[in-house]
C-alpha cells in the first residue's frame, strides 16, 4: 500500500500503522480514509495529499 504526505506540514500517513488516535487500524489503505478524515498534525483534508514516490 502507497504512503501519503501532507503537503501543508509533512505528515506521512503509513497505511500499515494507521492512525491509532483517530480509530484507524493499520492495514487501512488510504482510499479507505474517512471522507472527513484531517492530517493528525495540521487538520488538512485529504485532498492535502500526495502519494509519496
């Protein structure tokens, strides 16, 4: 599964830890998010996303 970074602070999203603090389990895919889902660190929407290369 394909790594996000948060364009606005950085932040990677690593599908295969989730985001435990948010209810995600890991092994999420990142597609699978939450519509509504924000960036842990900064509160940016998904569309503040990129796929890391």
């Amino acid at each position: 599964m394909k790594k996000y970074v948060c364009d606005v602070c950085g932040y990677i999203y690593d599908p295969a830890e989730g985001d435990p603090d948010a209810g995600v389990q890991p092994q999420t895919a990142f597609e699978d998010l939450a519509e509504d889902w924000v960036c842990p660190i900064c509160g940016a929407g998904k569309d503040d996303f990129s796929v890391v290369e």
